[in-house]
C-alpha cells in the first residue's frame, strides 16, 4: 500500500499551484503524472534509488520531470514523504519520517 504523508501533499499542492499560474491543463497532468509515477511501488518497492542524502536503504527516490519522489519502505507499506524539485540542496532533516 502506498501512503502519501502529509508533507508530501503538501509538496504536491504546492508544485500543483506554483504551475497552475501558468497553466490550469499542466498543473493538473504534473500532479497526476507524479502520484500515478508511485502506483509501481506497491510491486516493486526498491525500484528506486537510494537517496544519496541518507544513504539509507529503504529510503528511494523516483524521479520524474524536474522532480525527486522520496518515499521510504515500512513494514506498513511504502510512504511518501516528500517532492522536491532536483535543484534544491536538500538536507537529510528536511525529510519527515
């Protein structure tokens, strides 16, 4: 089961709206690219990366657009919990786990 956090909405709301000022149409296909991007997870799990900020194996990313998909696998299931844009310096503690 894939679970967004609340951070990760977040993240997606706000790429949501900073593209909407441009384009309603585009907007709308980003977000929707970016969640279906995660249905894969729930069969494959590590097709991710790791991210190099943490270097912890069950933390990935996917990558799509201009955009890095963080989640991390639980037992639980797989939780989204951030996404960023691949420009930004990110820091190991900026990631809600």
């Amino acid at each position: 089961m894939v679970i967004w956090s609340q951070p990760a909405r977040a993240d997606l709301r706000s790429i949501h709206d900073f593209i909407a000022h441009d384009s309603r149409f585009y907007a709308k296909k980003v977000a929707q690219d970016i969640r279906e991007k995660t249905d894969i997870l729930e069969q494959l799990p590590r097709t991710g990366r790791k991210v190099p900020e943490l270097n912890e194996d069950a933390v990935r990313e996917l990558s799509l657009y201009s955009y890095r998909i963080i989640y991390e696998i639980k037992e639980q299931g797989i939780f989204v919990l951030a996404v960023v844009h691949k420009r930004r310096d990110l820091k190991a503690e900026e990631i809600e786990r």
